[in-house]
C-alpha cells in the first residue's frame, strides 16, 4: 500500500524545527465498515425491541409520587442526573446493577420495578364454562393468574373443586352467603367480604343461599 505525504516546516519555540505531516491515510478495508455497520444496527434493534417491550416511564411516575425531584433522586440512588432522565424517557436502557440502585431508591424490589415497566398488550378471551359440584364458573385465565365467576343454588355443595390449579386462593362474595368449610374452620362470608386460603388443605363451598362468588387463584 502507497501512502503520500507531504511535508511543512514551522518553527517551534525553543528554535526547532518540527514537521507538519499531512498525507492520505489508509482507508478502511470495506469488509470492516460493513462489519460495523452491522453491528450498529444490531443495537439499534436490541434497544428498540427493548422499549417496545419496557417503558421505564413508570420509574419517573414513582419517583414523582414521593416528590423527588430527578436531581433528589438520583443522589439518593447514587446515580448521575443525565442517565436518571434519559433512562425515564426511554432514550437508553439501563443495565441490572443501575436498575438496582432505582429500584433500591424507590423502596421496591428490582423485579417489581421490571414488572410494573413491562408493555403488557390488551387481551381479548372467550371464558371457558367449569362446573364443579353443584356450582357452575365461567373462567379466564392470563399470567400468573386465573379468575372464576361462579354460581350456585341453595344447598349447591363442591367438595375441594379441582379448579384449583395454583397455590393460593381468594374468594370474594358478590351476592347471598357462601359457607367455606375448610381445613378444620369453617367460614361464613357475606356480599362484600372476602377470603384467602391455601388450596393445599382440603376445602369444600356450601352455597347457603342463592350466590355469587368470584374465586382468583394465584401463586405464592
């Protein structure tokens, strides 16, 4: 490879002579500027599939509702103000250990905060009919959890209804007087009252009157 200079004097202080160089350099193989600009826009697809997934918004709802100011904030999560602001407005995505510190800065766990930042698409679904003892449920299922609309005559008994797919399960009394009989205690719950329970121990709904109730099963 041939590389042209050319060369000027000048005088420098101290009364020396140096040259100003000036000459072609090499240009860059062309197998390179492709390679990065692959690389490029490889990032560039990471970071926009991010923020189609994430929206770090939330972090900028949370810090304002314990009236922090960004400057505030970030003092208090040992963090810089550029990165605070740029990560709230979804210019950049930060790494696990900044989102430990923002996390840690609002009092909350580093996977609640991902949780509460992630893009969640609405849903549409078809419930599917259950019917267990004399009961009948209408349900729908989405992440994490599963909801139950049920219905019962008086005197409708289901002995430990095998709906229960998870570990937990609420119950809440929409209309007339449920009877939950379970492990060695017996509940009586009324429109409005509610009651959790772990589905591991036997339990049985007695539908007192005429009921309406809503079961949501979840995981510990």
């Amino acid at each position: 490879m041939v590389v042209a200079y050319s060369c000027r004097y000048k005088l420098v202080r101290g009364g020396c002579f140096m040259s100003d160089r000036e000459g072609t350099q090499p240009a860059r193989e062309p197998e390179n500027v492709e390679a990065e600009a692959e690389r490029r826009a490889a990032r560039k697809k990471r970071a926009e599939a991010v923020r189609r997934k994430y929206d770090f918004g939330v972090i900028r709802t949370l810090r304002q509702q314990k009236g922090l100011t960004i400057e505030k904030f970030a003092k208090l999560c040992g963090l810089s103000y550029a990165p605070i602001s740029r990560i709230e407005t979804n210019l950049i995505k930060p790494n696990l250990e900044t989102l430990d510190k923002i996390a840690e800065g609002l009092g909350i766990t580093t996977y609640n905060l991902v949780a509460m930042a992630e893009r969640r698409e609405a849903r549409k679904m078809r419930s599917r009919e259950y019917r267990s003892g004399g009961f009948t449920f209408q349900s729908v299922g989405f992440e994490g959890v599963e909801i139950y609309l049920g219905e019962g005559r008086r005197g409708a008994v289901a002995n430990d209804p095998d709906l229960h797919t998870k570990d937990f399960a609420t119950i809440v009394v929409r209309a007339g007087l449920l009877e939950l009989r379970y492990h060695d205690k017996v509940f009586s719950i009324g429109p409005g009252e509610a009651v959790s329970f772990d589905c591991v121990f036997p339990h049985q709904y007695v539908a007192v009157e005429d009921t309406e109730i809503v079961v949501v099963l979840h995981s510990r």
